[in-house]
C-alpha cells in the first residue's frame, strides 16, 4: 500500500467517524464535506480525474451546502440537549460492526485481491462524452428527467403549505 | 500501487460508518448523512473495479458512478425537502418520533 | 529574440528542473510552478489594492491613500504590516477550530484554481484534461469556506451574511458555468490551454478570439456579470454589505485572519478573471497580428488588469442590488439568456461562414436580451431619478 | 428530390412556432395571438397546395407514387440498426389530407376570432388551436409509426387541453378527463401493435426503398406467421392498431367520450372532434391499409382484420344514429351524427378500400365543419342556449347561418345530386352492396342513412322553424354566458344589455360558413361514378368523363334507392316536427309519445356511460375492497396470528410450567414472551429498525452466498 493511500485513507475514514459521532450537526456536514474531498481524491488516485472533479463539485459544492441549508432551516444548528443517539443505538451499533465483519472476511477471503490493474489508462474527457451521448443516450436522458422530476418535487414538498 | 482489497476494505468501512450512523443517530438528517456515505462507499467500490478490472477502457464504472452521482443529487435534494417538510409539521426532526405510519 | 523572451521562464524552469535527479524532477516541476504563483499573485494583490483604493478615491472625488512613500504606494505594505500585529480576537462564544479553518479553506481553492489557468505559452502549472470542471470543482469549495466564517462566528449579522454569499453564489454558479459551457461545446475541450490555442489564428489582423462572435460577446458579458456576483464584488456585495449588515461573514475576523480573507477574495477575483480571459480574450495571445513579439506572459498580465480595472470601475459606479432584484436578475435574466447563448453557439458552429451568419446569430441574441429586459422591468415604473447635491 | 419534399416538416413547424410564440405573449395581445395563427395557418396552407401540386405531378402508382425522405433521429446503442430513424412522406393520401386540414384548420381559425373574442383566455386558446394544427398536420406526413404515434398523442393531449378549456367547469373539466382516459386505452393497443410491429419486422418507417414496414418483403415476414385462431401475424398488428383508432375515432365501444367532449368551445368542436382529429382514426386505418388487408397467399376471400373494421363500422354508424334521434342539446345530435359517420368511414374502409372511405372522409370534414360552426353560430346568436327545444324559428334572425346550415344538413343527409355527402355515402353503400361476405353491412347503412336524414330533419325542423321559444336572460344559460363573453361577472355584463331577440353572428363568423358551404356541394362532384377523379387520384390513375357509367342499371339502381331512403327520412321528419311546430320546450317529443320506454333508453345513449360506470368503475372498486380486506387479511392478520400464536404458546407453557415442571422453566417462558411481543413490534413505524432489518437480511445474505460458493 502507498504512502498516500494510507493518508488518504486515515482521513477519509476519520471525518466519515466525525460525521456520524460529532455532536454538533453543522460539525458532522462538515466532516462529510472532508470526506467527500477525500473519496474525490481518492477517484484521482485510480486515474478517475472526471468523476473525481465532478464528485467534488456536486457533493461538496452541492449537497454538501444543501445539508448545512436544512440543518440550519431545522434548527438543527444549537446542540442537541438530550443524547443524539437514539435509544436502542446498541444494536445499530452491533449489526453495523457485523455487516463490516462479514464484509471483510469475504475480501479477505476472495481471490480478488490477486487481480493487478493494468497499466495506466487516460480516460479523456472526450471519451467519456461519446459514450454518454451514444451508448448511454437513455440512461443519460432518463437521469435527466429524473433531476427535473427531483426539482420539482423537492419544491413542492418544502413549499409553505398555504393556510387553509 | 494499493492493491485492490485495499480500497474494497476501505469502502466497506466507509459503509458501515454509514450504516452505523443510519442506524444509531436520533436525528432525520444525520440518517440521511447516513445514506449518503454508503453510496459513496459505493462509488468507490465500482471505480476500484473499473480500474482493476479487465477492460477498463469500456468506461462502464466511470459512467456508472455519474449516474449515481446524478441520482445521489436527486435523492439528496428529496431527501432534505421532506425532513423539512416533517420539520415543519412535527417540529422535530429526531426519526424516533417520527412514527405516526406505526402498525 | 522575441522567442527566447516568451520562452524565458519555461526554459529557466527546465534549467533548474535539469539539476535534480531524474525521478524528482516532476515533484521539483511542481514546487517551483506553485512557488512562482504563490510570489506573483500575493505582489499582484497588493497592487491590486493601492490601484483599487487610489481608483475608487478619484471617483468619488478624493486624493485616497497618499501618505506612506511616494503617493502612497507602499499603503500596501503598511496594510500587511499592520494587519500582522494586530490582536487576533476570536469571540468567546464563537467555534474556534471552524472560526480558525474557514480564512484557510477560502484561501487555498483560490489558489488551487490559478493552477490550472495558462499563464503564458506553455506555462500553465498544471495542464489536466479536465481542467475548467477542476477549476469549478475548487470554486465550490468557497461557498462551504463562507458558511464556515459566517455560521462559527456566533454572529447573527455574520450568518445572515454567510446565507446571502452561499444564496448567491449559488445563483450565479449556474449562469456562469452554463456561459462557459458555449466555449467549452465550441472547442470541444474541457482543457484551458486547448482552449487558448483554438483561438490563436488571426483573420487580417484580428484575432480568433471568442469574444468577436455574438455568442461570444453575449457568452463574456454573462460570465462577467455573473464573475463579479460569484467573487461578491459591488453591485453584488449583499454578503458583506456594510449599511446593512456591518461586514457580512466576516465581523468577527480581525487581524492576519482578516487578511486572509482580503487575499483570497482578491486571489479568487483574478483567477475568474483569468477564467475569463482564458475562455473568452484568447488568454495568452496578442490582440492583433502585428503585436505578437511581445511575450506571451505579459499580454495575459495586462488582459487581468484590464479587467480589474474594469471591476473597479463598476464597483466605483453601480449602487448596490436588493435581494430579490439579485435573485429575480439572475433566475429570470442570465439563466435563460445563458441558454439560448447556449443554443446560439450551436447555429453558429453548423451554419456556413459569412455575413449571414453574423446577421442570424447577432439577431438571436439581440432579440431575447430585449425580451428578457422587458420581462424583468415589467410592472416596475420608476420615477425620473433627480440629483440633489450632484450639480 | 424536390425541394418541398425535403422540407415538408416546415408545414407542422409553422403553427408549431406559432403556438410557441403565442405561448409566450401576454394574455391581452389577442390582435398577436390570432393574426400569428391564422398567418401560419395560412402559411401551411401555400405549402399544402404546393406539395398537392407536387403529388399531382408526381407520376408512378402503388409505391412508386411516395416521396419519401429520411433521417437518423437518435442512437441506441453502437450498430447502425441501432439507429431510430424517421422521415416524412408526400404521397397523395398526404396531400389530400393535408390540403384538407389546413384549409378546414384556417377557417375554423378566422371563425375562431369572432367566437372566442370576449374570451379572457383568448391566446391560450389560439396556442392550444395552433398547436393542435401543427400535432395533427405532423400526424399526415409522418413516415414513421413512431413519429405518428407523437403527434398522435399530441393531438390527443390538445384535444384534452380544449375540451377543459373551460375548466372551471366541472362538467368540461370531467369531460376532458373522459376523452382522455378513454382515448389512452385505445393508444394503448396501439402501442403494443406499433411494439409488436417493430418485434417482428424490425422497422417503423412506413415506406423505405423497400425496407418499410408497409412493403412487400415486411409484409410477407408478417404473413407468413400466424397466431391465435388462425390470425396473421399482419392481422394482429392490424386490429391492435385498429383499437387505437377506434378510441380516437369514437367507434363503439370507446364512442363515449366524443359527445361529452362538446363541453369545449364549439370551434373546438368543429375542428377537433368533427373534421379533423376524429378523422385521424380513419386515416391511421388508411395508412396502415396494407398491413390491415394483409393476407397470406393460400387464403382466400376477405382479411378478417377488415372484416372487423367494417362491422365495428357498421354497428357504430346505425348505433350512434339511433341515439341521435332523441337528443335535444344541439351540438350533441351533431356529436352522435360525427359517431355515425366515422362509422360509415370505417365500413366504407371495410368494404372498399382507402379511397372510399377516404372521400366520405374528404367530405364529411367539409359538412360536418359547417354544421358544428353553424351550430356555434346559432348559440352565439341565442347567447349560449343549446337546447334544441327552447330555440325556433332562427330563420327570420340568422338567414346566412340558417342558408349555409341547411345546405350542410342537405350535405349530411345525403339530398341527391347537388350534395358532396350524397356521393360519397353512395359509393360507400355502392361498395357495401358488392361486399362478398355479407349483405347485412349494406342493410344498416342503408337504414344508417335513414336516420341520419330523419333527425337531421329533427334538428332543423327545431331550431330554424316554427315560433321563437327563446327565453333569452334565463338564468341556466347565464353562467356558461358570462364564461364565453370574457368571464366577467354577471353584474358587469347584465342580462338587460343583451338584445332582446336573437342576432345575426359577424362577418368573421359568416364568411367561413359560405365557404364551407359552397365546398360541401362542390366537393361532391370530384367523386361521381361519372368522373371518379379523386378515387383514380389516390390510385394514380387518370380519371375520365363518362356520362353513361351514371345510367349503369345497377348503379342507377342504387342512387334511386338510396335517394328514396333519404326523401323519406326527410318526409317522416317533417310529418312529425314539421307540420305543427311545437309549443313549450316542455312538451314531450312525438316519439315519446308513441314509445317511451325506447325513446328514453335512445335519450340515455342506451345507458352506456352507466353500464361502464357499474362495469368498469364498480368492479374496480370491488376489486380494491377485496385488496384491502386480504391486506388486513394477510399483512396485519399474519403478523398479529404469529404474536398471537407464539404468545399463545409461551401462555399455555407458563401453565404447565408453573404447575408440572418446577419453576427453572420460567425464565425461558418469559424469553418466548418477549420474543413475540418483539416479533409483533417489528411494524412500530421507525424507520431505523425497518433499516436494521435490512441490515441483518444484507449479513444474511452473504453468509448465504459464502457458503453457498463453497457447496
């Protein structure tokens, strides 16, 4: 393993515990915000630098600051009083640990970890446009339906609800 | 080079934290939080894939993760609009007491 | 001659890079690209702000700074100076690790996003495939960096401010990246130094710039429109807007943090401009035929002060925006104009040259800034506006 | 290629920019909304004549007669059979259609401006107009299945939009829903025959230099094959698409919607739902001809897909025109008359062919464009009255529009000689009387003809005749009243302005009706036995002038017959309304009289609408009962068994626990009581523990598969 991946990694998985322990909301999307900067990084890592960029600029530039909008419009920015855990954490905790133990052992145990990457591949941005707007023309305009779809039901959803 | 179980350890860390945190936080949008971190533990999974894979030039887990980029936006923004909405019906966002729908 | 001059620092680059050891050499490649901008930015910034301040003082009818050195051109250095033995004040109730992080995390992207910008010919610091999404990519970092100041400081002026910047800048994000994307969709590239070199040709002596296209005219005042929103500059400085809101997200910021601040919004306001010059006035190119001995370095030097000295103007002679004109300008105004920009751009690449061309194009862009216009002044019946102390 | 075929799609572009822009304008730039409509409309209508010119021309018969050109739209995937590909197509079953609908379309539109002018919402209805225009216009030159399957639903959308026009009214609001719901389930088998097509011959365009789906080679594949009872695979396809024109030409079964559909503005109704959308129907089955008649070389006689159009043709002509008889809302009888005629389309496609139903088409655009206008005339004239029984004597008030009205009812019941509907019902009957299968189809269009002649006669009898029954100020008529005339409150607009008598509608409203007028007797002749110009044109022959195929015995013999049919139609018309007009619009109709107990089951349109709406609507609605109870049943029921049970049993083992074995047992007992109490707390509604149980399924999961792999 490289240096950098260990680097990268640590923080990573660092924020992605800060995210979901802090005790102060706007702390916890910050945290995510860290580790979403650390999984594009680590996208650029594996020669992935398109989705690398994109994935910083929709989760950090995006759903990051959406998150931060609705702790702030819940009132979520004044620290809880009571514990933020809810009350049978214990065994969220308990089948979490155990999904990662099952998970883990089938890595461990799978002969993937033979597999060598070939050698370095520049994946163009060109490349990646041909191929969505050929082999994938559907999908591609599908998600956009999808988004519009998303715009406009997340709109009426936290549209005032008109006194009645 | 990393070998690829390492990024594969990685991302299912990556999504028990998620899960974890789905599970154990009181609060709606940390659930979410939550949610997003297992996808993005998914993402990783497929680019390792694609990069230690056999024919990476077919681009098919670079094309996958924008789309899932694209639909994670989506359900991001879903998402957050109902906890908002919740919000303002219920005046709270703790999932614990979100539990009208009970059988 | 000419080429050894254009040449000069590229080729001392490779000088120094030849010293060290081979498999070094890239890691030595970087540090000196990123030495040489974080020296030639920083010094620009504090020309920028004598230049600024001296500017903004003969607009409004007065000497501005004129005591320390020579008229008053080392005020910069007695700004810095004064800024780093200042008390460095956090107040008691406020988040001190994100109050702390959030002048750093403005800071960097800025400087990150200079990297990608070709400075000169062949001297951008890092050339990538992708480099325009990388540039917007670390812009949106700013906005989490505004959220940071405003919400840590435990100020209610100072979140108000933070959520008018974020509202903002979210805003004009889109105008700005859909106005690029006419370039990007013309070049066919996502990589700012193809980009420059699609527009090095000349017809006669005019150059291949995008700017002498109706797309591109159109394209260049959108993206400066929407640049001076995104780098909340005057008209668009609702977030820290002082009659209403003291300093916006950053009144509890005092001392080098302050500074800090100062430089990144600076840093940030050249590397859009840059963007801009990039995309739209041929970067590094001369302006007319007959001009390209001079090195290529100092053209795109003088384009970005040029459009400093553009911004400066504007912020000297424009009032301040509401809320609601911001929003309602940039929702019903640049997006749609930004789209139709879009879909002139394409006319223009699938009609054949020449005059008719021009005539088509130039109309579809007139016609819908008339229309929008209209639109956005509707209902609105402004009296005659009268000068009281003016004459 | 000539330029016009080329650039055909400019025809459906120009009322399309011109819906786009109006769409755009301001509600009060009326002046803007109408003169770009009718400018395009105009437009359309040059380039129509122009491209008929062109399929003048053209020479060559069967396909050599289409030019057709075209594109790649849009890829799938990486090959080049992966790309969808459309086009248009100018032959002279194009032309003819379009000449028709842009010039019906213009004049419905000038008409339009003096209709919907006190209309608040006058330029979205000129949008909604124009777009229609360009849908159904796209419709006629589509070369492709799918492209006319989009404007096919487009047409569909904006007949939707026009009929709640109004939609502040319930009644339009609900009859919009209606057209559209009952339309869809047609669409829907023309979906799964347009999916079934594209599965078997791999292809939507309709003509492609002998790759089309309508070509030889396509045909034979479609022949070759056959399924249920002996059925083509052709004949399949066919009846799907058939089922889709059933539902938009208003054949029964799915004829329902198209009386309700006169809720919107009679333009509408003229345009939409009689000349032209209607009509589409028709002309899918006309377009599609060679896939419906479609027939493997060993089989004999007529295709069965044929026989099917004509005897749904059949039935809903005699059907609708019973119905008809003994409606008294004035645009309604006209709505049941459309049924019935689309059913004489249809049969005259049956058992004829394409020109004959064509014609008919042709025609009936013409005539029954007049009447629905006229029709609209006479209840501006009334200020929005349209009942049949409170109007009379409008002869004296509206002598243009009783003029051309009469002329359009001459058309429609087919008075001899001098009327385009007399020739064109006659040929369809000419073709029924030769048809090899049965003489039945020829006996109820005959009597088809009979009625129609007889409650047209009604029709006039009531309202342009005997004395004036109008009540005008009433209060039934106000509210759709003030909707017309710029939805201003009554108060503004009071009943006192209005004239006392009613009035001569404006010249913008009359001048189409002459015009139509003089076409709906003039159309008649291009399609004599004498000279059949326009059946030898759609098969790209000459036609030629010959007297003597009048005097033919068998010929002569049928006009004579058809002519007395329609005489004494009229005759028993004016034996019982014309003779003695009635008094009150209270007084009960002759028929009535006579037998009730028909006529009122004639007067509920056989109590369709309720058998679907106990059929269709309450059997769903028992069936959603019946989901309901198996949800109580099975979800809440099994859970609750289970607890139930287990807690039952850790009951019954507490007891013998405590009284048999000793107390150790006790603890485990709790345990199983708790566990139940759990096993019933799995539905608690937090939507943490669902999350948990998808956790705990994921582990098992894989474990399942790890050891699964390994055995």
């Amino acid at each position: 393993m490289s240096a950098s991946f260990i680097i990268l990694a640590a923080i990573t998985i660092a924020s992605a515990v800060a995210a979901m322990t802090l005790r102060h909301l706007v702390h916890c999307a910050l945290a995510l915000a860290i580790t979403f900067a650390g999984l594009a990084a680590l996208y650029l890592q594996l020669d992935a630098q398109f989705v690398g960029f994109a994935q910083v600029l929709v989760y950090v530039g995006a759903v990051a600051i959406l998150i931060v909008f609705a702790i702030l419009l819940t009132r979520g920015s004044e620290a809880p009083q009571q514990s933020i855990f809810s009350s049978s954490w214990a065994v969220g905790g308990i089948i979490a640990a155990a999904v990662f133990a099952v998970l883990a052992v089938m890595i461990r145990k799978s002969r993937l970890s033979e597999l060598v990457a070939p050698a370095g591949t520049t994946t163009t941005v060109r490349e990646i446009g041909d191929r969505l707007m050929t082999t994938y023309i559907l999908p591609l305009e599908v998600v956009g339906l999808l988004l519009t779809a998303a715009l406009i039901g997340a709109v009426i959803i936290a549209m005032k609800e008109e006194p009645k | 080079m990393t070998p690829l179980a390492g990024y594969l350890l990685l991302s299912s860390f990556l999504f028990a934290i998620g899960l974890a945190g789905a599970l154990t936080r009181r609060n709606g949008i940390l659930v979410l939080i939550g949610i997003e971190l297992m996808l993005n533990a998914a993402n990783l999974n497929f680019i390792a894939f694609w990069r230690f894979g056999p024919n990476p030039e077919m681009l098919k887990g670079i094309i996958f993760v924008l789309f899932s980029i694209g639909v994670a936006a989506a359900e991001a923004a879903v998402g957050l609009a109902l906890i908002i909405a919740i919000y303002r019906h219920y005046r709270t966002t703790n999932v614990e007491k979100m539990n009208s729908m009970k059988g | 001659m000419s080429d050894t001059l254009d040449q000069l620092f590229v080729n001392l680059k490779a000088w120094l890079v030849g010293f060290a050891p081979l498999e070094w050499q890239s890691l030595i490649s970087a540090i000196i690209s990123v030495a040489a901008l974080l020296a030639v930015f920083p010094g620009l910034f504090a020309v920028t702000t004598i230049l600024e301040r001296k500017g903004l003082g003969r607009i409004q009818n007065r000497y501005g700074p004129n005591r320390v050195g020579p008229f008053g051109i080392l005020q910069p250095v007695a700004d810095g100076l004064k800024a780093m033995t200042k008390e460095d004040i956090v107040p008691r109730a406020a988040d001190h690790v994100v109050h702390f992080i959030a002048p750093l995390v403005l800071v960097i992207p800025a400087f990150l996003a200079l990297a990608v910008l070709p400075i000169g010919r062949g001297m951008a610091a890092i050339d990538i495939d992708a480099g325009i999404l990388f540039f917007f990519a670390v812009g949106a970092a700013t906005e989490l960096a505004v959220f940071m100041a405003g919400w840590s400081s435990r100020n209610k002026y100072s979140l108000l401010g933070a959520m008018r910047a974020i509202a903002q800048m979210i805003s004009y994000e889109v105008p700005l990246i859909l106005s690029s994307v006419t370039v990007i969709m013309f070049v066919g590239s996502l990589s700012p130094v193809r980009i420059v070199y699609a527009q090095t040709g000349y017809s006669g002596i005019l150059p291949h710039w995008f700017l002498l296209t109706p797309w591109g005219l159109a394209g260049f005042i959108l993206f400066m429109i929407s640049a001076t929103a995104e780098s909340n500059r005057s008209p668009f400085d609702l977030p820290e807007g002082e009659s209403e809101i003291i300093a916006g997200y950053y009144i509890e910021y005092s001392g080098f943090k302050f500074a800090l601040f100062f430089l990144g919004e600076y840093i940030g306001m050249f590397a859009i401009c840059g963007l801009g010059i990039t995309l739209f006035l041929g970067g590094w190119t001369a302006p007319l035929s007959f001009l390209t001995g001079i090195p290529s370095y100092l053209w795109f030097f003088l384009k970005l002060f040029s459009l400093v000295a553009l911004l400066i103007w504007v912020r000297g002679t424009l009032p301040r925006l509401r809320m609601d004109q911001l929003m309602n300008f940039a929702w019903k105004f640049m997006l749609p104009m930004a789209l139709i920009n879009i879909g002139v751009a394409a006319t223009w690449h699938f009609m054949e040259p020449g005059l008719i061309r021009w005539l088509i194009c130039s109309l579809l862009v007139v016609g819908p800034y008339f229309g929008l216009g209209r639109g956005l002044a509707q209902g609105k019946h402004l009296a005659k506006r009268t000068y009281q102390y003016a004459e | 290629m000539l330029w016009i075929v080329k650039n055909l799609w400019l025809i459906p572009a120009l009322p399309l920019v011109a819906a786009g822009l109006s769409a755009l304008a301001k509600q009060p730039c009326k002046k803007f909304a109408s003169s770009l409509a009718i400018l395009s409309m105009a437009g359309a209508l040059v380039l129509s004549c122009i491209a008929f010119k062109a399929a003048l021309a053209h020479s060559g018969s069967g396909e050599a007669a289409n030019q057709i050109f075209n594109f790649r739209w849009f890829q799938f995937g990486a090959s080049e059979a992966d790309w969808v590909r459309i086009g248009w197509l100018l032959n002279r079953l194009t032309a003819v259609m379009l000449v028709m609908v842009s010039f019906v379309s213009l004049l419905i539109f000038i008409y339009s401006t003096g209709y919907m002018a006190h209309d608040e919402n006058f330029t979205r209805f000129f949008c909604f107009l124009s777009l229609f225009a360009a849908a159904m216009l796209g419709l006629i030159i589509a070369n492709s299945l799918l492209l006319f399957f989009i404007c096919w639903e487009l047409v569909g959308l904006t007949s939707y939009l026009l009929i709640g026009f109004w939609y502040h009214k319930p009644s339009a609001a609900a009859a919009a829903k209606k057209a559209f719901i009952t339309t869809r389930i047609g669409d829907l088998a023309f979906l799964l025959g347009m999916v079934w097509l594209y599965a078997q011959t791999g292809t939507l365009l309709f003509y492609d230099q002998g790759h089309g789906c309508l070509e030889q080679s396509a045909l034979a594949t479609l022949t070759a094959q056959t399924t249920v009872f002996r059925l083509t695979v052709a004949g399949g396809i066919g009846l799907l698409i058939f089922l889709g024109a059933v539902g938009k030409s208003g054949q029964v079964p799915l004829h329902v919607w198209l009386p309700d559909a006169m809720e919107g503005p009679t333009p509408v109704s003229a345009l939409i739902h009689a000349a032209t959308m209607v009509a589409a129907g028709v002309f899918l089955v006309a377009r599609v001809y060679p896939i419906v008649s479609a027939s493997p070389d060993w089989f004999v006689g007529v295709a069965p897909a044929l026989k099917v159009v004509t005897w749904v043709g059949v039935i809903t002509a005699v059907f609708a025109a019973t119905i008809a008889v003994a409606q008294n809302d004035i645009k309604r009888i006209l709505a049941y008359s459309t049924v019935s005629q689309l059913g004489f389309m249809m049969m005259g496609l049956g058992v004829g062919g394409v020109a004959v139903g064509m014609f008919h088409l042709i025609t009936h655009a013409f005539f029954k464009a007049l009447l629905f206008m006229g029709a609209g005339s006479v209840i501006h004239g009334c200020h929005e009255e349209q009942d049949i029984r409170c109007m009379g004597g409008l002869r004296k008030f509206m002598p243009v529009t009783f003029a051309t009205y009469a002329i359009g009812m001459m058309a429609l019941c087919g008075v001899p000689l001098f009327f385009s509907g007399f020739w064109s019902k006659d040929e369809i009957l000419h073709h029924a009387h030769l048809w090899s299968v049965s003489r039945w189809p020829f006996y109820l269009g005959a009597f088809g003809a009979f009625l129609t002649a007889f409650y047209m006669t009604r029709q006039v009898f009531h309202v342009f005749f005997g004395n004036c029954r109008l009540e005008l100020g009433r209060t039934t008529g106000s509210e759709q009243h003030t909707v017309a005339h710029g939805g201003e409150p009554a108060s503004e607009h009071p009943h006192s302005e209005l004239p006392p008598q009613p009035h001569e509608s404006p010249a913008s409203m009359t001048l189409p009706l002459v015009i139509l007028a003089v076409f709906s007797i003039l159309l008649g002749f291009i399609g004599t036995p004498a000279w059949p110009w326009f059946q030898k044109f759609l098969e790209g022959q000459v036609a030629t002038m010959n007297m003597s195929r009048l005097a033919e015995p068998e010929v002569l013999h049928l006009m004579l017959v058809s002519s007395v049919i329609v005489f004494i139609g009229i005759g028993l018309g004016w034996w019982l309304y014309g003779r003695k007009s009635i008094a009150n619009a209270n007084e009960l109709d002759v028929l009535e009289r006579v037998r009730p107990d028909i006529f009122h089951l004639l007067r509920n349109k056989y109590y369709i609408d309720e058998i679907y709406e106990w059929a269709f609507v309450g059997l769903n609605k028992r069936w959603a009962q019946a989901c309901a109870i198996l949800d109580d049943l099975i979800v809440s029921g099994l859970v609750h068994l289970i607890a139930y049970v287990i807690v039952g049993l850790s009951w019954i083992s507490k007891t013998v626990d405590d009284e048999v074995v000793n107390k150790g047992f006790d603890e485990g007992c709790h345990g199983v009581s708790t566990g139940a109490g759990w096993l019933s707390r799995l539905q608690d509604g937090r939507v943490q523990n669902y999350l948990r149980v998808i956790g705990v399924a994921l582990i098992v999961l894989v474990l399942f598969l790890l050891w699964g792999c390994k055995g």
